[in-house]
C-alpha cells in the first residue's frame, strides 16, 4: 500500500539540505509519496538537478495572504479548545528564549494554512527534519488535524537549546537521530523518554556518485578541502590558522573552503590578514556535481567544528576515497575513527590541526589507506539505499 507522508523542512531548495533531498529522493522509489513543506522558499540558490524530480511535490506557505486569516478561523470554529491551547502551549513554552519565540510566532501564523493543506491533501504521517522549527511546525499540525508526526535531530538543533524540545518529543509517534552520541544526549536529558522512542539511522549518501582514484593524489601541491557553511560553529578560524602555519613551513599547499554564510567577510579578513589570499580560496556555494569534482582532485578534508551531528561532508569524502582531519566531538568519531579513517584533532586547536595536516602531508602511504578505510566504511555503515529502507520499516511499524 502506497502512504502518503508530508516532510516539514526548514527551507527550500537548499545546498546545505542536500542529504533530506537524496533521502525524499530514495523513500520515492520504495512506494512512499511525499509532499514538502519548507518554512522558507529559497530563492536564488545554487540548486542541484535533483531538485526538479521533486518540484512538483513542493507546497510553499503564502505568508500574505488572506487565505492565512481564514485558515485561522477554520481552525478556531472547528476545534477551538484544541486551537486556544496549543498556541497558549507553543507561546508560553518558548518564552525563555527571544530567539525561539519570534520564530514560533511565524510558524505559528503559517501554521493553519499548512495544517489544511496537509489535511486536504490525504496525508497520513507528517516527518520533520531538525528538532526546532520545522517539529514545532509539525507539532502544531499533529495537534491540528490529528495525524501523527515523527522528527529527525541532527546536532545544533538539540545541543544548545532545548527550548520545548521534551513537548516535541513526548509528542511525537518517534524521534530519529543520526548518531549514538545523539541517543545517549536525548536520553541523559529526558530519562522519563522510553528507549525505542529514540532510533538511530544514520544520513546516508550513495558512494556510486564518487569518483575514487586508486593512484596517489599527492603531486606537487597539497590539495586541502573544507566543506561547511561560512558560521562560527564550523570553526574555519582554525583551519586558517593552521594554513599560516603550512605557509610557514614551506608546504606547498592550496585550501578551498566550498560553502557560503554570515561569517564570510570575517573569514576573507583573516586570510588577508594572514597574507594567505593565494592559497586559501572561498569557493562559495557550489551545485554537488562540481563539489564531487573538487573532491576527486583533493587530497584531505578538513571538518574544524566546534559542534557536528555525523557530518555528510565527511562521509562524501571518504566515499571518494579521502582521508578525513577533524574535530573530536559529539557523533563525529562514530563515522572519523581516529587512525583509521581519519586523524581526530582536539576542537579549537590549530596547532594540532597543522600537525595532522603534515602527518598526511609526510605520509602518503597513510593518507591513502586511511581513504581506503573511510570508503570501506561509509559503503557499509552509511549507504543512502540502507538508510532509507531503516527510516522506511520504522513508519511502516510506528504508523
């Protein structure tokens, strides 16, 4: 029988997202019909040709629109005790947090006009991606029309503010988390939260889309690759320190940061400041096509977070056959196993992160069986076709 679920998103089409698209993408071809709901319409973007196999299966919230109004009323005339206290329990719930509060004003205010739709459309189950807006979106939907709804948290959206998160949970059919660290995090928080409520599937990528070369990468010069969004929690200030450090040891060595964000004139500052401009490169937001390529003539990635999930920019490296130098925090070295598929660096240390970016540099006999690993293990432990099938049987049992 083919269900019919509604995904919640925080925005769409979205580079930084690509891992929810390849998921809506491999749940298609198991017989799930999916419509999306992003919060935000993402306009102007760099999108990815996979976007327009799902185009047609997109419903975008009109923010003005009388229609919204009228929505309201249709909720309010037909269950207004339900209506009254749901509002009163997402205003009064995230009132410790400004932040938290402006937003679920506005996903407050689309949320009737989602709620119909969703309802209208035959919609079984409703799936949201991050633990914040997009679940309080569903929450308020569940309460709304009655259909049961299920989320995935991945890394900031539980780590630094929880802010109704244990409504959201006790609520919810299920929760599903990307790694272990994540399980045991929820767990040591909300005890009172049975065990089985938490799965764990990890974000899964298809290794046939990278191209692995069996030769050594490592010609003339040091290819160093980062892949994350220009924001403080992805701690670029410490790969650039540790290029200034390279410089001065005469490595020869180019680094390309992939990705865009709020931090990107800081970052350009700093690598002016540290006379790095010709050998540290902001590449900008790239379609994945071109960021697979890149990947294919680099010779290390490079993850300095301050904060992660398992992050999918290592997994797509490893799958090309790239050792991976990362921070050792939260679920990152369930996918990094130091020595093994990677070299693990304390966070926020730029000399430890020079010193690993040598030790590769030195040993290309290590830099090339550390990829051989990384690619046997995301082959096996992170396959966008297994992970998929796992989060498919869990909504068929928790329907």
């Amino acid at each position: 029988m083919k269900k019919k679920i509604a995904y919640i998103i925080s925005r769409f089409p979205t580079v930084s997202e690509t891992f929810i698209l390849y998921e809506i993408i491999e749940l298609g071809k198991l017989g799930v019909d999916i419509e999306i709901y992003p919060l935000i319409h993402q306009r102007g973007s760099i999108t990815h040709p996979e976007v327009e196999t799902v185009a047609s299966r997109v419903r975008y919230s009109k923010y003005f629109s009388f229609t919204i109004v009228r929505d309201h009323f249709f909720w309010l005339r037909k269950k207004t005790k339900i209506y009254i206290k749901t509002f009163f329990q997402v205003f009064t719930k995230n009132l410790r947090s400004l932040k938290f509060l402006i937003r679920a004003v506005v996903v407050m205010f689309l949320s009737a006009q989602v709620a119909r739709k969703i309802e209208e459309s035959g919609v079984e189950f409703i799936h949201a991606h991050w633990a914040t807006h997009p679940t309080l979106m569903a929450y308020i939907v569940s309460s709304f029309t009655g259909i049961p709804y299920s989320f995935t948290a991945h890394s900031s959206d539980i780590y630094f503010n929880q802010t109704m998160l244990g409504e959201k949970i006790h609520q919810s059919r299920f929760v599903v988390t990307v790694s272990e660290y994540n399980r045991t995090f929820l767990q040591n928080i909300y005890p009172d939260i049975p065990q089985k409520k938490i799965k764990v599937i990890h974000c899964g990528i298809a290794p046939s889309l990278f191209q692995v070369e069996s030769a050594q990468r490592l010609s003339r010069t040091y290819n160093v690759i980062c892949v994350a969004r220009l924001e403080h929690i992805k701690g670029h200030r410490y790969l650039i320190e540790a290029c200034a450090q390279l410089k001065t040891r005469n490595v020869d060595f180019r680094c390309f940061l992939i990705g865009d964000g709020e931090l990107h004139s800081q970052i350009q500052k700093q690598i002016s400041r540290l006379n790095l401009d010709p050998l540290v490169k902001i590449m900008g937001f790239q379609p994945h096509q071109q960021v697979l390529e890149l990947l294919a003539q680099a010779d290390v990635l490079v993850l300095p977070s301050l904060s992660e999930g398992i992050p999918v920019a290592a997994m797509e490296a490893m799958a090309a056959g790239l050792p991976v130098v990362a921070s050792n925090i939260t679920g990152v070295p369930e996918l990094v196993v130091d020595s093994i598929t990677g070299l693990l660096v304390p966070k926020q240390n730029s000399e430890a992160l020079t010193e690993a970016l040598l030790k590769l540099y030195n040993e290309p006999e290590l830099r090339m069986r550390l990829g051989r690993n990384g690619l046997a293990k995301v082959s096996k432990e992170y396959n966008l076709q297994r992970s998929a099938e796992m989060l498919y049987d869990v909504f068929l049992k928790e329907w």
